[in-house]
C-alpha cells in the first residue's frame, strides 16, 4: 500500500513539475496536486487527517485548504503582504535606487581591475537583497545601475547578467519570504535564524562563489582598463534616501532577543518594524518636498505591492500547504526514511536527499518560494523521527532553493533580466551552473560535519 501510494505521488508530482515547465500557473498545479494526493491518501484507506471534521470527507478536502488559508493569512501571510508594501513604497519614492547608486560606488574605485570590480558585485548585491526581498525587483534594479557600469568596465552582457542574477542566489534576511517560513516551521524569530545560521552559512559559500566567478571572468573576458562614467545612472534621490530600506533591518536588528534580553526588552516583530519604517518614510518623503497628493499615491502603490503579495507568494503558500500534506498523508515520510534506512546514510543521506529534492525543484518550477513552501513542511516530521535538529536539515535546503532559481532559465530573474540585456537565459542559467554546483557541494560538506 505504501509502494503504491510513492509510486503514485512521484507519479503526480512529475506531471506537475512537466506542467510547471510548460509555464502553467503553479498554485493551480499545486492545489489541484494536492487535492489529487488526499483523495487518493483516502481511496488508500488512510485516515484524513482533520482537526475537527465537517462530518463528511468530501467537505473536510476543502476544509482543509479553508483552514489553510486561515492560519496563513494570520501569520506568515500577513508578514510577506506588509513587506512586499514597504517595497512597492520604497520603489515609488525612489528610495531603492537611491540605495542602489550608494552601495554601487565602491565598484568605481576598482575601475582599472575589471575582474575584481565584476566579482564584488555579488557581496554588494546580497547585501542588497537583504533590503530588496523580491530577487526579480532587485535584478532589475541592478540591471538599471549596475549592468552599465560592468559594460563599461568591459564585462560582456552575459557575464553580468549572470553575476547579477547570482546576487540573488541566497534567499535571506528577516525581508525574505522564505526565512520567515523557515523561521515559522522552526519555532524561530527571522533575526535570530538570520544573523545565527543563515549568514555565517552564506557567508563563507559566498567567497567560493567569488573565487568561482573571478576565474570565470579571468578565462573569459579579456582585460580592459575602460573608466567607469563619474555621472549618475538615473535621476537623483535625496542621499539619506539610501537609509530609508535598511531601516527595518536596523530595527529588528537592534529590537530583537538576539541583542535584547530580560523582562524591559523592547522586541519588535518583523510586521511591525515595515510598519514603523513605512510610518516614517512616508513622512520623511512629504519633509523632503513630497507633495500630499505623491504621499497618497505611494501608499496606493504600497496597498497594490500588498495585494500584488497576495496574488503571487501568499496563495502559494496556501497551495504548497495542500500539496506537502497530501505528500505527507500518500506516505512520503515513511518511504523516505525506508529508502535512506536502506541506504545506510542515516541522517546526513536524508539531508542530502532533500537538498538535491528542493534544488532540482527551483530549477523546474523556475521559484524557490514554490519549492521551499511545497517541502518545507516535511522537514520537522523527518527531522522528529530522526531525532536530529529541524534546523539541520532546514537551512541547507532553504538555501538550496534559492541557489536552484539562479540556474533555472525559466526563473523570474533570469527571464527578466536576460530579455533586457538581450542574451539567452539558457546561456545565463549555463553559466551559472557552475558557481552554484561548487555552492552546493560545499554548503552539504559544512552541513554534513554537524550530522555526523
């Protein structure tokens, strides 16, 4: 029965994944996958797992995705809907790229070292990325600001949209949606996850990665010694503008249990720093010459990011719900675990059969949401049985989900910012398999010591 059920699930799930290819919308593919898992769990005759019953099966599927839907609108829904706000906010007062033309200058000090000047984009660019959560927006940011630079200084356009598009290879910070699922499965605030396991992981694979790409760089484009244009790229923005994204992070940073403890603690949640920030740049913005009527239509704009939130990341989520309980009810944990008991391989062979899962899964669904959201939620039910830390496990394929997008050519990202430097996003996706497959080993061999 179990055989069967595996086999069916891995059945459903490559269809999906072909479907996914196909460019069909991904939450439709999987709420409907999901369904089709629970109803089979159920023509299996295993128990539907409900927390209380409408008193038919047939109503307690839809129950479920009502009840899905419930609990994700009040947490982590909520949470991804006021960040993707602050962000449409900071967007139309111009205060990303403001932020953008700062962080970007220490480039022109490297002008007569292109190669050099090339690779430390990508620590400029993750830095970034920790302010500007959505990996399409900042791609396109950096293909507005940074792309020229780089072709000025003699990158060709498809090694800087690779480079650019590697900026974005880590899904990280207390702005990512994936570290507040992350963190919301670990039972973790996003600072403490962040700043304790998420950076010094990234950080380390992100000197490989610059090794990787500089050696790149050195075999294929040539020296030039092309000066970088003194002017600026786009319009002006107040300097102090350039703050204004940083300053959530600032203050979860600074009003957080990783740096405050005791019974006076000030702690804020992520919700509510975006809040306060927002609060103050939309006055800082009407202070700085802003007129009342540009102050209302950024907030129309940050209510649209919302709703835009909503539409794309927050039903995907719900969906990805649906299809990781169906995945648990057919008896993918059990198979797993009697596959990797046969193995041999114990906890470090179920670690790195999820990581090559969820890597493999960004590259065919093209979104590490998507994928993280879909398995995510497996991990603590392994991890439980296994007796070994959720976190193990949890953090190498939260990263390995977004390392996936950056090879997949059919990535927002990728799509986006190789149609508008006009080179071929499978040449890019090529390009980048490379960095991010000595990424990967590597981040599996560091993981693979605190399992052993």
């Amino acid at each position: 029965m179990l055989a069967a059920g595996l086999l069916f699930a891995a059945a459903v799930t490559a269809f999906v994944g072909w479907k996914l290819i196909q460019g069909h919308h991904p939450q439709l593919m999987l709420l409907a996958a999901g369904l089709v898992f629970l109803i089979a769990s159920w023509a299996l005759g295993n128990p539907l797992e409900v927390a209380e019953s409408t008193g038919w099966r047939g109503f307690d599927l839809f129950d479920i995705i009502a009840r899905s839907m419930r609990s994700k609108l009040s947490g982590i829904g909520t949470m991804i809907m006021v960040i993707a706000g602050f962000v449409a906010y900071m967007d139309y007062m111009g205060a990303t790229k403001a932020m953008v033309q700062a962080a970007m200058r220490p480039i022109q000090v490297l002008r007569g070292f292109p190669h050099l000047a090339a690779v430390m984009v990508l620590p400029l660019g993750q830095l970034l990325s920790l302010c500007v959560p959505s990996a399409a927006g900042l791609g396109l940011l950096m293909i507005a600001s940074v792309h020229p630079i780089l072709l000025r200084i003699g990158i060709s356009p498809l090694a800087s949209v690779s480079i650019i598009t590697l900026c974005t290879c880590f899904d990280m910070g207390p702005a990512s949606a994936n570290t507040a699922r992350a963190a919301d499965l670990l039972s973790m605030g996003n600072v403490t996850y962040f700043l304790g396991h998420q950076a010094p992981l990234a950080g380390g694979i992100t000197l490989a990665i610059m090794a990787v790409v500089f050696f790149q760089l050195r075999k294929t484009e040539p020296q030039q010694n092309s000066a970088v244009p003194d002017e600026e790229l786009s319009e002006k923005r107040p300097v102090y503008f350039a703050v204004l994204p940083v300053l959530p992070l600032i203050l979860l940073m600074t009003f957080s249990s990783f740096f405050q403890t005791g019974s006076n603690a000030v702690i804020l949640s992520t919700s509510t720093a975006m809040l306060i920030s927002l609060g103050f740049s939309m006055v800082l913005h009407w202070a700085s010459g802003a007129k009342g009527k540009d102050v209302e239509a950024g907030l129309k704009a940050c209510w649209n990011g919302m709703g835009k939130a909503f539409s794309q990341v927050v039903t995907l989520i719900i969906a990805a719900d649906l299809f990781a309980k169906g995945l648990i009810e057919l008896g993918l944990i059990e198979g797993l675990l009697i596959m990797v008991d046969g193995l041999g391989w114990g906890a470090l062979g179920i670690m790195v059969i999820f990581v090559a899962l969820i890597f493999f899964a960004s590259i065919l669904m093209g979104s590490g949401n998507a994928s993280f959201f879909a398995f995510g939620p497996l991990v603590s039910k392994v991890a439980e049985s296994m007796s070994i830390p959720g976190i193990r496990l949890l953090l190498p394929m939260q990263l390995a989900s977004s390392m996936g997008r950056a090879v997949s050519p059919i990535s927002g990202v990728v799509i986006a910012t190789s149609g508008i430097a006009g080179v071929n996003p499978l040449d890019v996706a090529r390009r980048n398999a490379l960095p991010m497959a000595v990424a990967l080993v590597l981040m599996v061999l560091t993981e693979s010591y605190s399992l052993l």
